[in-house]
C-alpha cells in the first residue's frame, strides 16, 4: 500500500499535484513499487481532509500518465510501463 503519512501540504501548490508529486517521488526513491495499491479515494480524501474529487482528480492524471491502473469496484494500482522510472526521476530533477 501506498503510504500518505509523510505527505504534508505546502501552500501554493494545488492538492491535487502535490498527491500526483508524492506518488512518483515515492516511486523514483524506489519505496512504491509496481503493484503496490493506492488507498481508495474516499480513504484518502479523509485522511488528507480534502474533497474526493481532488484525489479523484490527482488519480485520473497519474492513471492517464499510465502510472496507475484502475478497475471499477477495485482498488488503484501503481502499473509502471517499462522506463517509467526513469521518465518520473527525469521529470522530478527538472
């Protein structure tokens, strides 16, 4: 699972793109692995206190960056194609 415990909001920057932000540093550190599930978005909405459409939002991008996958009535899963991992570490130092 996917862990938000370390995510702290900074001001200035939309919810939204700091989840997506979290996500791919975690998986360029090599501590989110292929596989690896997201909590749901209403979990997640409730542990960050924030509206589920900014999760939901956050989980739409990172699906249409192919990071994610997403089934209905399933939980998110991180779904790296090969040489995504170094796409979002290239992303991340620029």
């Amino acid at each position: 699972m996917v862990g938000f415990e370390s995510f702290v909001a900074e001001d200035g920057l939309p919810i939204y793109l700091q989840i997506i932000r979290h996500v791919k540093r975690g998986i360029a550190a090599g501590a989110v692995q292929a596989g690896d599930e997201l909590p749901s978005r209403r979990v997640l909405s409730a542990q960050l206190g924030v509206n589920p459409n900014t999760v939901q939002k956050a989980y739409r991008l990172l699906e249409e960056e192919g990071i994610i996958s997403s089934r209905s009535g399933a939980k998110s899963e991180i779904a790296l194609s090969p040489g995504a991992v170094e796409r979002i570490r290239g992303q991340l130092l620029e």
